[in-house]
C-alpha cells in the first residue's frame, strides 16, 4: 500500500467515525485549507493553484450551509446561514477580482467560526458528560441551539 494509499484510507476512517460537530470542525477546517491555498495561488500568479484553492474552498462553504439544522433555533439558523452565503459571496468576489485583502477578511472570519465552533464543541462534550445530551439532532446535520 502506496503512501497516498495509507493516507486516504485513514482520512476516509476519520470521516466515517466522526460525530456530526466533528465533520462541521473538519469542513471548517478544509474551507481554511483551501482559502489559504488561494492565497498563496494570488501571490504566486499561480492561476491553477488559486482557482483550486478558490472552488474547493466555495464548495467547502456550500456543504457547510447545507448543512444547517435550524430546527432547534431557526433564527440562529438563519443567522448561520447568513454568515455562511456572505463568505460564499465574498470568495467569488475576491476570486474575480483577485483581492487578497477581501480573502483575507474572509480567512479571519472562517478562523473565528472555526475557533467558535471549536468552544462549543467542548461545551456539548462536559453536556454530554453531566447528562445533557443534544436531544433532537440528526446524523448530517448541525442541530443550532442556543
């Protein structure tokens, strides 16, 4: 077995076992990945490495919005997925306009979704532990209560 081979195969055993508020931290995570991947196409004139960056990062975003269970707080739900088609928007912008400074705003925010997400992760997990547990969510999808 091929080292990518190894390495798909613990990625896709990763994924397979990961509770629903893990999958959302590694979708953050991988819109960062791609963002950043952008970034560095944009400053290195490297149009392959910037448009990859730009797609896989929007398609990250998209899922991440598809991805919303407002039915706990549909309110909070609508507010997700706000925020969400506002860095969709803002990458296509940055995209055709190859603006580094607007992508750049758009890495700081996914850092603090991803940072926040993070922080409510550990508090469902102490829930969890004293008897709490996140009535009402469904496997795929992110229940948003407050």
């Amino acid at each position: 077995m091929s080292h990518t081979d190894t390495t798909t195969a613990y990625l896709r055993s990763k994924v397979m076992s990961a509770s629903p508020e893990e999958l959302r931290l590694m979708l953050l995570d991988g819109a960062l990945r791609f963002a950043h991947q952008a970034r560095t196409g944009l400053e290195s004139k490297n149009y392959e490495l910037t448009y990859s960056g730009f797609s896989q990062c929007r398609a990250i975003v998209m899922e991440l919005i598809n991805t919303i269970n407002a039915s706990a707080n549909p309110e909070l739900g609508e507010k997700v997925r706000s925020l969400y088609a506002f860095f969709y928007s803002e990458l296509i912008t940055a995209s055709f306009d190859r603006d580094i400074p607007r992508l750049d705003k758009v890495i700081e925010l996914l850092e603090y979704e991803r940072e926040t997400w993070a922080m409510l992760m550990e508090r469902l997990v102490e829930e969890r532990r004293a008897g709490v547990g996140a009535a009402g969510s469904q496997p795929g999808k992110i229940s948003l209560s407050a």
